[in-house]
C-alpha cells in the first residue's frame, strides 16, 4: 500500500472510532472502539514508515498494554493531570484488564489485513477468485 491509501485506511478506522464514542453503547461502545484503535494506530503510524512492517502490529500491542498500565497506575492523577482535560482523554483515566484481549484482537485483525492485502497485492486473490468462476 502507499501512504496514500493508509492515511485513507487511519481515516476510515478514525470516523469509525469517533462514531462509536458518540453513538454506540453496550458492547461495541466499551470493547469495539478498543478492539479498532489498534489498526487504527497501526495505519497511522503506516503513513510515516514502511519499516518494521510485520513488527509493528506487536510493537503497538506492548505499548497500548503499556498505557493501559499506566492508566491502572492512575498516571494522570500522578502526574497531576485535570481529568477532564484533552491530554486525559487521550491518555485514559481508568485502567481495566478487560482491555487487554480487546487489543490483542485489533493485532489479529492487522495480521489479517496484512494477510489480505499481501495476497491482493501478489494476485493470489484475484487468481483464485478467476479460478472458482
């Protein structure tokens, strides 16, 4: 993909996540936007840099795990940050183990695009899909 295409991916994953926090309740409110932030950080971060491209996904993993354990930690409080500032919605306010397996599905689910766009970009797609016609 180019960096065209991967700003419109962080785009489309972005929109989603702000809909979610603005309309959606029960599950998809409290674990879809947790599973969606990880492609959607993931592409973000695809813009900039072709590097560490199987890497990233797991990279990410181990630092949202790691905010997450700062927010447990309580870091805002420990770092004095008001909690209904921007800079403390961005970080999070409140830490759930919960969290954890949502994460780790967002990182499935790049190893899936990865997977996907891999076999779309070496034609394997669009040969098997010729060949089942």
């Amino acid at each position: 993909m180019n960096r065209k295409k991967y700003l419109v991916m962080f785009m489309i994953f972005l929109i989603m996540e702000i809909f979610i926090g603005l309309y959606a309740h029960g599950w998809l409110r409290y674990y879809g936007g947790d599973i969606l932030i990880m492609p959607a950080m993931y592409f973000f971060i695809r813009i900039f840099t072709e590097k560490f491209n199987r890497l990233l996904p797991l990279i990410l993993f181990v630092f949202a795990c790691s905010v997450e354990f700062l927010q447990y930690l309580d870091i805002c409080g420990i770092l004095g940050i008001d909690k209904k500032s921007l800079l403390a919605v961005i970080i999070g306010t409140s830490g759930t183990w919960n969290d954890i397996p949502c994460y780790l599905a967002g990182t499935l689910l790049i190893y899936i695009i990865i997977f996907l766009q891999r076999g779309v970009n070496y034609g394997r797609i669009s040969r098997s899909f010729k060949k089942s016609q």
